[in-house]
C-alpha cells in the first residue's frame, strides 16, 4: 500500500479490495478454464482451497475473507448470467446437465444445491443452508455451475468467460 502512494496510485482501501476482487476473479476463471478443458472436480476444488487458505488463520467467529471474497464473486458472476440468460429456457437445468455429462453425476447433485440464485433471485439466501452439508465443495459447485453455463450458452468470442465480463462491467459501469 505504501508502495502505490509513493508511484501516486490511490492506496485506499477500495483500491486493495478492487485489487484482491480482480485476483480471486482470476483465480476462479482459471479453474473454470480448467474444467472446461479437462472437465474434472478437481480444478475448481484446487482454485478454492488456494483461495480460502487465508481463512485458517482466521479465528472461528471472525468471516473467513478468503471463502467470502470467493463466494461474492461467484454470485455476481451468477447474478450476470441470470441476467444474460433471461430470455433462455432452464439454463441451471442445461448447466446441471453439462455438469453430469463431464464433471460426474455426483457433482451435479451436489451442484444443485447452489443454482437456486440462476433460477430463483428471491431465493437465493436458501443457498446458504447447504454450506456445512457441502463444505469444500459448497464454491466448487458454482464454479462447475460456471463452466457449464459457459459451455452450454458460449459466447461469441469462444474464449471469453462471460459471466465473468457481465459481472465486471455490472461493477465497474463500463
């Protein structure tokens, strides 16, 4: 932070949350890169338990940073795909599909648990009582959820991870 005042950038603490908000979206669009190309649980399990490190030296009463930085990213990731696909019939049910076929029946059971917010907005805080029923796999389900998505409804540019883009310019206004 002192570093960014002295070459004249802001050192704020919006400017640090910005920058570990672009770091975890890098992360997560990494693991669902991953999947898409070698579909597997792993890349995205790998990619959460990179991210939610930190939180082991965090005491049991305090948020856990890392797991929550993870987790907003992917619902707003979620929350632009919802927005993007409105017109399209059952796209958690074509993503969940995705899943079964290249990630494993099992994940897409587990996945089902965390794609209520794609389908029901009003919803979506009964996502969170399957936190502890999920655990490790609680994020890793919507970065499967993610890459399926992505591969069922692709983009135009067939690199690009669109949630990703419509959640980044619904945050950034641009």
């Amino acid at each position: 932070m002192a570093r960014r005042k002295a070459e004249g950038g802001r050192g704020d603490g919006a400017a640090d949350i910005e920058d570990a908000y672009r770091l975890v979206s890098d992360v997560l669009e990494g693991a669902v890169r991953e999947t898409l190309a070698a579909p597997g649980p792993d890349p995205a399990r790998f990619a959460v338990a990179q991210l939610t490190a930190v939180d082991q030296d965090v005491p049991e009463d305090a948020t856990p940073p890392g797991w929550s930085l993870a987790f907003l990213v992917l619902a707003d990731w979620y929350d632009a795909a919802r927005t993007a696909l409105v017109e399209h019939d059952d796209p958690a049910e074509r993503a969940l599909a995705w899943i079964a076929a290249h990630v494993g029946k099992r994940f897409a059971a587990r996945a089902r648990y965390t794609v209520t917010p794609l389908v029901d907005p009003e919803n979506a805080r009964e996502t969170s009582h399957y936190v502890e029923a999920l655990g490790e796999d609680f994020l890793a389900t919507m970065v499967w959820t993610v890459a399926g998505l992505v591969a069922e409804f692709p983009a135009d540019d067939p690199d690009e991870i669109w949630p990703r883009t419509g959640a980044d310019r619904a945050r950034t206004g641009s």
